[in-house]
C-alpha cells in the first residue's frame, strides 16, 4: 500500500470538515446580518419563549438567531473549532450530535429559565458538543479520541464554568442542557458507532 493512497482519505476527510464548520458558522452570520436588515425580526420569530408551551418548536430555531455581533461572535470562535473537529467524526455523527445537544439545551432553557425568557444562540450547541468531544474516548476506547479530549478539555474546559448560574443575560440553563446532552450524546452516538462499525 503506497503512502499516498493512504493519506488522500484522510486528506479529504480534514478538507471537508473545513468546509463543513466554515459553513455553519457563515449560515450563522449571514442570518444575523438579514435579521440587522429586518429590524431583528428573526431574533423575535427565532427565539425561544421559556415556559410557553406553544413555542416549543423554538428549540429547533433558537441556535440560529444571536442577539447582536458580539453574542455571534463569542460562539463562533467555539463552533468553529468544535465543529471541525466535530465533522472529521462524519456528517452522520455531527448531525446525531448536534440533534441531540440542540434538544436537551433548548429543553433546559425552556424549562429552567423564568417564564416567558427569550432565548437564543448556538451556546448550547458550543457546551453540547464541547462535552461530547470531551468524554466520547471514555466510550469508545480508542486512544486518539481520548487525547483529542484531553487536549479539549485543556484548551477549553474552562469554558465548561458557564453551566453554573451567573449574569441574568447568559443562558446557563442551555448551556447546561446543552453540556448533559453532549454526555448522553457520547453515550448514544458512540454505541452506534460501534454496533454499526
């Protein structure tokens, strides 16, 4: 086996989870400069109102609105790396994921912010899939995925501080749906990977 057929999946496999995570956070930036254009119609429309049973749909639609530059800004800088390195995982295994993450930490903000709180952003997603790549070697005992988690938990893990309760203008209640559903995530997406692998 030559090295060069060796290399070019894996070659493939880095440029696409560049793409991947590029596009996600471009989608993001490209909503909030139409939502700037239409006077924040999005952030109104998008948002998720915790405790209104009628806008539970809203967890599906919350990570994609940010109440401003700076709030995109700050998520951003995570989702970008995170869903890189997220993607080299696969398309399936970000999709599960990010499926999971984007219910428990809607879910939790629904659940545990004051009633009729406005809720939004891709911060749950950012704790969601933090904690996966965090713990997921734990599960699947392979060695690279357990120094990845090392490496994250490192550069990163103080971010994880963000689950407790703080400035009433911060949604820890999603991060920390968002972190629970990372674990659980790991738990769920790992099995299948190996059941299926």
């Amino acid at each position: 086996m030559d090295l060069d057929s060796t290399l070019r999946p894996a070659a493939e496999r880095v440029k696409q989870s560049a793409v991947v995570s590029a596009l996600i956070v471009a989608a993001l930036w490209i909503i909030e400069a139409l939502d700037v254009l239409t006077h924040h119609a999005i952030d109104a429309a998008a948002s998720l109102k915790a405790w209104e049973v009628s806008d539970l749909w809203s967890i599906f639609t919350m990570p994609f609105a940010h109440y401003g530059w700076a709030h995109l800004e700050a998520n951003s800088a995570l989702l970008l790396p995170l869903g890189f390195v997220l993607a080299l995982s696969g398309l399936a295994v970000l999709a599960r994921v990010t499926f999971i993450v984007t219910c428990t930490s809607g879910l939790a903000a629904w659940l545990l912010s004051p009633p009729h709180t406005a809720v939004a952003g891709a911060s749950g997603v950012v704790f969601g899939w933090l904690t996966y790549l965090i713990v997921r070697g734990f599960w699947t005992r392979r060695w690279p995925e357990v120094v990845v988690g090392l490496v994250l938990a490192v550069v990163y893990g103080s971010v994880l501080w963000g689950v407790l309760p703080q400035s009433t203008h911060v949604s820890w209640q999603g991060h920390l749906g968002g972190a629970i559903g990372g674990v659980l995530a790991a738990k769920l997406v790992s099995d299948r990977t190996a059941s299926s692998g």
